[in-house]
DNA sequence: ATTAAATATGAGCTATTACTCGTATTTTGA
DNA sequence: TCAAAATACGAGTAATAGCTCATATTTAAT
C-alpha cells in the first residue's frame, strides 16, 4: 500500500520549466475568470490560453478544482503578505496610523483588479473549507486581533467578536464596493475607516 | 412574425394544480440547495425532489437559471415585505425602534435556514445583474434610504453613500455569522446595531 | 554518449446533465 | 357528452467539458 504507485495527486515541479508552466497555468486561470467569468472558465481554455497542452495541465492538478483553489490560495497569501509588511512597517506608530496601514492595503488589493477580485471572492465563499485557505485566514486574522488587542481600546464585544466584526464590515463594504463597480478608492477607504473607527468606539477624527 | 408560435419562454400557470407543481419545483429546489449544495443541484433532482417529472418543469421555467433566479427572487421579495411590514408597523417610533425592528427582520430571516441564506446569498451574487433582482433590490434600498432620511442624522458620507455603507455593513456581518455557522441570534443583533449606530454617528446605548 | 527521469502533447474517451418531444391524462367549457 | 386546452410524463438526445493515456521531446546524470 506504500510502495511507488502513481505519483497521485500530482504537482510536483523539479525543474524550471514546470514552473513557468504552473505559473502560466495559474496566470491563464486568473485572465479567464476575470474575463469571462465561469462561462469560459474551462480546464480546455486554460490550458489554450497558458498556452500548455491539456495533458500538462493535468500533470500538476489533479483537477479542476485544484486549480481555482491554488489560484484563491496564492491571492490570500499575496494579500496576507501585503498585511504583514504594512503591520511591521508601521510598527511603533499609534493605533490609528497602523490601521491606515492595513486600509491602504485592503483597498490597493481590491482596486488592483475589482473583477478579478469579485470572482475570486465568490469562489472563496465556495472553497471555505479548504484547509490551508483557512490556515491563511485565520493567520490574517490573527494579525488583526493582535493589532486590537495591542490597541489597548476597550474593545465592544470581546476581542474574539470584535475582530470578526471588523473584517465582517471591511470586506462587506468592499465586496459590496465590487459589486457595483465604484472606484474612487479615496472615498472607499474614508468610509470603511469612518465604519471601523466609530465600530471601535474612536471619534473619527 | 407575431402569430402564436410554441409559448416560447415557458410559465404560464392557469390551473390550481399547475401552480402546485411550479410551487413544489421551487421548494424542491430550495431543499436541495440546503441539503446537497451545487453538486446535487441538478433539474432532474429537483423534478425528482418535487415529485414531478422532468418535463413538467421544463414547461413552467425554460432552464436551469430560471428555477434558481425565481428562487432568489422569492427570498428576496420575502425579506422585502417583512421589512415593509416592520417598517410600517414601527410608523411613529423614534428611529431607533425602527432600525431595530428592520434588524430583526433580517437577522430572523438569516438566522430561520442559515445554510440556506448562504447558498441563496451566493447565487444572488452570480444573478445580480437579474433586471428582477436589481429592482427588490432596489426597493429595499429605497426603504433604507428613506429611514435614513427621515431620521434627521447628518449622514457621514451623504444619503447615497451612508445607505449603500448600511446595507453593507449589515449583509456582510450577516453573511459572516452565516459562514461561520453562528447561531446567536441576539448576540448578533447587538454587533449589528452597534456597528450600524455607531457608523451613524450615534452612542449605541 | 547513453539512459532514465521529467516534462509536454492532444486526440479522444466518458460521464454527466441540461433539455426535447411524442404521448398520455386531466380539466374545462359548451 | 365531448372536443380542446392544459397539464403531466419520462425515455431518450445532444452537447459540453472534465479528464486519460499512449507517445514524443527535453533535461539531467553517469
């Protein structure tokens, strides 16, 4: 039962060109959702835009799925990573300051590409159960009731609840934001400040 | 050009018992989507489900999408006239009391299937562009506005924008709870209120 | 050089599933 | 009572799309 069998579940690039060619799979996958939506999002279609043939494709995802979900995966650890750099740059700043950090960050991540992001987002809500999504999560998470509980505030409903809330009401406003094509990321991040600031119980100044 | 050609796009009940079928199509279909998710979501399910055949289905909705949107349609027509009714029923009351009857209604509407909610909350979103949809949307958008409006606040970010800033909020703590498998109903609607209020500008008391 | 491993290819298999259509049954109206 | 309309039926069709596999090519190791 341990012995060689076929490698399985796949995806085990050694050489540099299997790389590229997981990367261009990925990228492919990316353009296509943020293209055409489900509609064209097909194994076929990703493999002609990669530029790959389907054969490869399968060589490095067991499936389909696989593939939405290393794709989800890559862009909540792209934003994590943003989180963790704007957390340690600003690191010594006041409360506020830090949080503007973390602002900027969401809002640059959602404008970058907002229909990308819209898709990616609904597919997220799919794939919630997929344990290193949840893994990157809950290390966001971590990252944020650590900035709260470092704050100092006499936080509204616990740190526990209060950390939920506010990502509940960051990413609300921005999918939402999403959803109805706004672009003003100016406005959009006054207003989410204003909603988390007044939540936490600050005057927003 | 004109003349009567095969009823082309389906549903016309005329009968009470053709109304029946159109009716147990949509339960069926709600229950599935609670119980198997997407991946049983199939017509020939939900026929089976409604004890209805295949093809009595494809004479009342002419495909797929059309079962999903009159059942996403359905929910959201619900939650409207609930919120009207609590709307009106409040006429009189100080805003507070009237927020708060709206949030009860969307937090028993959320909290009486919740893994329902989530699903129909999902494919709301892949619908959204639904001439239907838009327009209950866009009624319960206006009786929002109108709260608002009549409250006297001075709204942070304009009508426009605090109304679309409500409605988020409020969804996406909402739609949260729902993924997190919450079923604290109360809890919730003090989190709600509180971030509603405060982002209103008013001491949550 | 030679061999083995890694990678690439894409025609085609297969299973799923949305949907049709010819027919049977029930209801309505006169 | 009796047509005609409405409704119900479900085996079968067709098309899509996920995925395999036999084969070819490239890279790495000795």
């Amino acid at each position: 039962m341990s012995s060689a069998e076929t490698p399985a579940p796949r995806k085990r690039p050694v050489q540099a060109r299997s790389a590229l060619t997981v990367d261009a799979i990925l990228t492919a996958a990316a353009h296509i959702l943020e293209g055409e939506g489900m509609e064209g999002y097909t194994t076929n279609a990703i493999a002609a835009r990669a530029g790959v043939s389907i054969g490869s494709l399968y060589q490095y995802f067991p499936n389909k799925e696989a593939i939405t979900a290393a794709l989800v995966l890559a862009d909540a650890e792209r934003l994590y990573e943003a989180l963790q750099a704007a957390s340690d740059g600003s690191a010594g700043a006041p409360f506020l300051a830090r949080l503007e950090a973390l602002l900027d960050v969401v809002i640059a991540h959602q404008m970058e590409r907002p229909v990308l992001a819209r898709m990616i987002d609904m597919e997220e809500r799919r794939l919630a159960h997929d344990p290193a999504l949840q893994a990157v999560h809950e290390a966001g998470f971590a990252l944020v009731r650590q900035e709260l509980q470092s704050s100092g505030l006499s936080l509204p409903f616990g740190l526990e609840a209060s950390t939920v809330d506010v990502f509940a009401i960051v990413l609300g406003i921005c999918d939402t934001a999403g959803e109805r094509g706004e672009t003003d990321g100016d406005g959009l991040k006054a207003r989410i400040r204003h909603a988390v600031l007044s939540y936490l119980g600050l005057r927003p100044s």
